[in-house]
C-alpha cells in the first residue's frame, strides 16, 4: 500500500515526466474517481424525477430547484474551503468530505413527502460537497506534478466524464429493479465507499505527505500571490473573466440544449444523441488539452479552448437546419467544455503559484457558481420573450471572442522560484 513516505512529495525532484508519473500516478487515479462526485447529484436528478413525482406528487420544477439550492451554497462556501485547503491540506478535507457525501446521498432514501425535506436534503449535501470540490482533488494533483501538470490535471478531470457515464447507466438499473430509494442508498454507501477507499491510503499532497513523514514541503507549496496580490493581478481576472462567461453559456447550453433542438425540428432522440456525442468528444478533449498545456504555447491553447464553442453558437444560430453543422457544434461544443474547467485549473496553478491556490481556484468556483446559477434561468426568460435561443447563441459567440482574447493576451508565466518561501 501507497504512504506518504513513498510518494514523491516534490514534483521537480522527480526529473521528468516520466518519473512524475510513476510515483504519482495512484493519486491521480484516487483523485480522479473523487471528481466524479461532483457530478453524482445533478447527472442523476433526471432519473429521479418520474420516482418522486409519482410517490410524492411534486413538480418537475420544484425537484429541480434542488439544484438552485445546491448552487446558493456553493457560493460562499468556495472561498472558505479554498481557504482551508491552503492551510490544512487536501486531504483532511477530502476524507470527510467523502463520507459526509455518502451519507447525505443515503439520507436522500429515507425522504418523506414534504418538499422541505427534501430543500434540506439538498443544503446538507451542498455543505457535504464543498470539501470534495475541483479545488480539492486539484490542489494535491498540482502540488506533485510540474512537468506534466496539465496532463495530470487533465486524467483527473476525465472523472466528471466517468460520472456523465457511469451513474445514469448504475442509476437507471437500480431504479428499474429496486426502486429508487435503493439507488439512493446504492450512490451514498456504494459509489462514494469505492471513492473513500481508493482516497485514504493514496491521496496525499505535498503537503499532506510532509505532515505525515515530518518532513518540510517543497519550497514551491509555498510560493505565488497572496491574497491581496491575486485580487489585482492582471492574470488571475483574465482567468475569472474566461472560466466565469464560458461557464455561463455551458450551464445555458447544458440546460437548454434538448429544446433547443426539439425547437429547431429535431426530435428527442436526435437531441439526446447530440448530449452523448458531446460527452463522448469531451473525454479526448480534455486528454489532448492536457497534453497542450504542458507542450504549447499557453497563449494559443488557451485562446482556442475558450474561443472554440463559439463555433459551436454560430452553428446553432445559422446552420441548424444542416446535419453538417450539429456534427461541427458537437464536436466544438464537446471539446470546448471538457477543456475549460481543467485549463483554468492548470492556469490558476501557473500564474497564482501554489502559496494560496486553494483560496484562489475556491474564489473563482464561487464566482461560476453565480453565473451557473443565472445562466440557464436568463436563456429561459429570453427565450419566452423573444421565442427563440438566437440571443443566447449571441451571448456565446461574443463571450467566448472576448475569453479567447482575454487568454491570447495574458502575459509570460511568472518564475516562482525568487518567491518560494520555507516552510
């Protein structure tokens, strides 16, 4: 079994990407599979639906503002994890954080008839969410890799991909033959037991795994901006403004993309395998952007990962009608949102350093939390007013032009190395 003293705690001394690898690559799994839980609640609610408007009577509207309240906490809990990560380590918020997840998922099978119920349910797993987060499982990742940091960071997010797989298929079996309180139970103690596993005995930052051996961190952990440096650096609200505008127009897509279709003349079943292709071109998206990070000019990657799902928008908005053009906006579209999340991740490490990274990535998960929570309730106002999704698709194409400018002018990497700070 993997320890703390058997895992590389400092990334450059391992020479080589190669080397980085071969050390790490069990936390990189352990993470990976943890990402999946942020996906498990929403990639999931849609199967519940029929269950719970049968037994309970409820509206599909009313199950699905769990999701708004999911969302309402997210955002002030992103900076105070944030911050914790930085001071206590990934990895004693990540353990609990697991199994507090897995509870709160199992609690869900026990709900009663009141919508109240179920209104708590979600603000207790909203609070059991925060410490299993990106900036969690990105944090150690970060800490261990720097030759092949996007790569890394890229594997992990192949778990978001797992789940958008993995927990419809596992749901709609247990549903089928068990009911749906049972796949509840099956999610809280199956799933995330399997997590927790594989989390404690190889997920461990560089920090975590000094405090485990007695040993000092790398100097790096404690090198970038503080605080005050973050909020008036020209780099770091680049990266906000790119990751908050295409989240916006991801979670209006994401939500709308059915009627959007359906609107056009295609039917449900040309719909839902336009999502399955979208998913399907995310996962080599998201591998080959990784791999860019650390090989190409950060400029150019950048630019084209937040610029490219305006091709997507200009497709939707003029060429519907064309098999053609739904081929070119699910493949833009796909890979534009497997790719974003993990480039401003690998960003947010290079340019605001590793000294305060859990705070900062913490601060602009809240900031997309915002703009996830009133993108696709703005798309459906204007749609009901204007009766068509042009004005969303006009949205997209300008906010992806001005993130791809933002990344095509964001400066030089800035050289931790004067900066470190001994622990």
């Amino acid at each position: 079994m993997t320890t703390p003293a058997t895992i590389s705690s400092s990334p450059t001394a391992a020479g080589s990407a190669r080397a980085e690898w071969r050390a790490n690559w069990p936390l990189v799994l352990s993470a990976m599979l943890g990402v999946t839980l942020i996906s498990v609640p929403v990639y999931s609610l849609g199967l519940f639906m029929d269950p719970l408007v049968r037994e309970f009577g409820w509206t599909h509207g009313e199950i699905s503002s769990g999701v708004t309240v999911l969302a309402l906490v997210a955002i002030p809990a992103g900076p105070i994890v944030g911050s914790l990560i930085d001071r206590i380590g990934p990895r004693r918020l990540a353990l609990p954080g697991v199994a507090l997840t897995g509870l709160a998922l199992a609690g869900y099978g026990l709900l009663g008839g009141s919508i109240v119920h179920w209104w708590i349910m979600w603000v207790l797993l909203a609070l059991a969410l925060a410490p299993v987060n990106y900036p969690v499982w990105f944090a150690a990742i970060t800490s261990r890799f720097q030759a092949s940091r996007g790569l890394a960071v890229a594997v992990t997010m192949c778990g978001s991909t797992i789940a958008t797989v993995g927990v419809p298929v596992l749901v709609h079996f247990v549903i089928t033959n068990h009911g749906w309180r049972a796949a509840y139970f099956t999610l809280g103690l199956g799933w995330c037991a399997a997590v927790l596993l594989l989390a404690m005995p190889f997920f461990y930052s560089a920090g975590d795994a000094a405090r485990g051996t007695g040993a000092a961190p790398a100097p790096e952990v404690l090198a970038g901006l503080t605080r005050e440096e973050a909020l008036r650096s020209p780099a770091i609200l680049r990266i906000t403004l790119a990751m908050a505008l295409t989240g916006c127009l991801f979670a209006m897509l994401i939500v709308h993309l059915v009627p959007i279709l359906t609107s056009a003349g295609y039917g449900r079943a040309m719909a839902a395998s336009v999502m399955s292709g979208i998913g399907l071109v995310a996962l080599p998206g998201k591998l080959a952007t990784g791999w860019l990070l650390d090989h190409a000019p950060i400029r150019w990657v950048g630019a084209i990962t937040y610029g490219l799902p305006a091709v997507a928008c200009a497709a939707f908005m003029w060429f519907v009608g064309s098999g053609a053009a739904i081929v070119v906006a699910t493949a833009t579209l796909g890979w534009g949102m497997g790719a974003s999340m993990q480039s401003g991740a690998y960003l947010i490490s290079r340019y605001g350093g590793l000294r305060n990274y859990g705070l900062i990535f913490g601060a602009i998960m809240s900031v997309m939390a915002v703009t996830g929570a009133v993108g696709p309730t703005l798309a459906g106002v204007l749609y009901d007013r204007l009766g068509t999704y042009d004005a969303v698709f006009l949205y997209g194409i300008v906010a992806c032009l001005v993130a791809a400018l933002a990344m095509a002018t964001i400066p030089p990497y800035p050289d931790w190395s004067a900066r470190a700070e001994p622990a």
